[in-house]
C-alpha cells in the first residue's frame, strides 16, 4: 500500500510539473494523452486484473518519459541537449529513449497479459508475437504523427521530432525493436518470478 502511495504521488507530481507552462500546449497534450488514457485504464481494471510490481514500476518510468517529452519537447530535453554538446551528438536523442520505453514497456504487458490469459504457450512463439506486435505498435504510433503532421503543420516539427534526420521514422522503430528484445532478455526472469502469484502451481514457460 506504501509503495502504490508514493508511485502515484510521484507521477501526480511530475504530471502537474509537466503540465505548468510546457514549450508547446498542443504538443503537451499529444505527447501526455497515452499517460492519461493509461492510468485510466490501469484505474478501471486494479481490481479485476491487478498487474506485478514490476510492470507498474516500468510503466510509471514510461510515463516519466512522456511527461518529460510533453514538458519541453522531444527535441529539446535540456538533459540531452548537454549531452549533445558533451558527445558531439548532431541532434537530442531524448526522442529515443522514448521510442526505447515504446518498446520495452509494451512488450512486458503483453507478456504479462499472454502468459495469465494462456494466450500463447510456448517460449519462442510467445516471443516472436511480442516483438511483432511492439513493431506493429511502433508503426502505428508513426502512423499517428504522419497524420498529426498533416492535419497541423504548426505542431508537427515539435511532435514529430525529426531535426532534420531523414531516417528518424525508421530509427524510431528500430529503437522500439531494441526495446522489446531488451526487456524480453533481461526482464523475463524477475517477471517469471512475480508472476507466480498468479499461477502458483505452475511454472512459465
């Protein structure tokens, strides 16, 4: 109960932070809408389908990301433009940490969600439909700031984030790809263990 007061403290607090004068109102919107639709969805099924401690610690860093995006833009997290000059880098990547947590993140809940549904059995075949569906989701996103960028050209170069790089698109899928198959290698066992709570007489597979 503790640690639940304090992560939704926490993101209470960084969400009301990003929401004070951010560089851009409508991109603010754009880029924080999942984390509001999230927790709305987390809210409504905590008791029908509670998720482990590890999910939601990954998915309140998700939302980090996104309030922190949504605060200054994508192209310009203070953090990452030090880190540009440090490293001679010619853009900020912050953008690709967020298409990083794109990856990672997505493809735990889906885990989570395959292995307590029985959707999937079996370890490789479980693993290649994560990756595909975290690569169909990345695609989708694209998709989504393809149109935003044609509806608003005013929003779209802070939205989409691009800074000249002509393979941005294609880079921020690749981001989301490394994501997933991190999370996949290093994450699995821990979440094994977690999630015996809710198959106790069984062991993943």
């Amino acid at each position: 109960m503790l640690k639940k007061i304090l992560w939704i403290t926490l993101l209470a607090g960084v969400f009301l932070w990003s929401a004070i004068e951010p560089k851009d109102r409508a991109t603010w919107f754009l880029e924080v809408f999942p984390v509001i639709l999230g927790v709305f969805v987390l809210a409504v099924t905590y008791r029908s389908f509670r998720l482990t401690s590890l999910l939601y610690l990954l998915i309140l860093l998700h939302c980090f990301v996104l309030l922190v995006g949504g605060h200054y833009t994508y192209a310009e997290v203070p953090l990452f433009n030090e880190m540009k000059i440090t490293f001679g880098f010619e853009r900020n990547n912050f953008d690709k940490l967020g298409h990083f947590m794109q990856g990672l993140v997505p493809a735990m809940i889906a885990r989570e969600i395959i292995i307590r549904l029985n959707i999937i059995n079996g370890r490789n075949w479980r693993t290649f439909f994560i990756i595909c569906f975290c690569l169909a989701l990345s695609a989708f996103y694209e998709l989504l700031e393809w149109g935003v960028a044609l509806i608003s050209a005013e929003a779209a170069d802070a939205f989409l984030g691009m800074q000249g790089y002509e393979w941005d698109t294609q880079s921020d899928m690749a981001y989301a790809l490394i994501g997933a198959a991190t999370g996949l290698a290093l994450l699995s066992k821990i979440h094994d263990r977690q999630l015996r709570q809710y198959r106790p007489n069984s062991s993943v597979r």
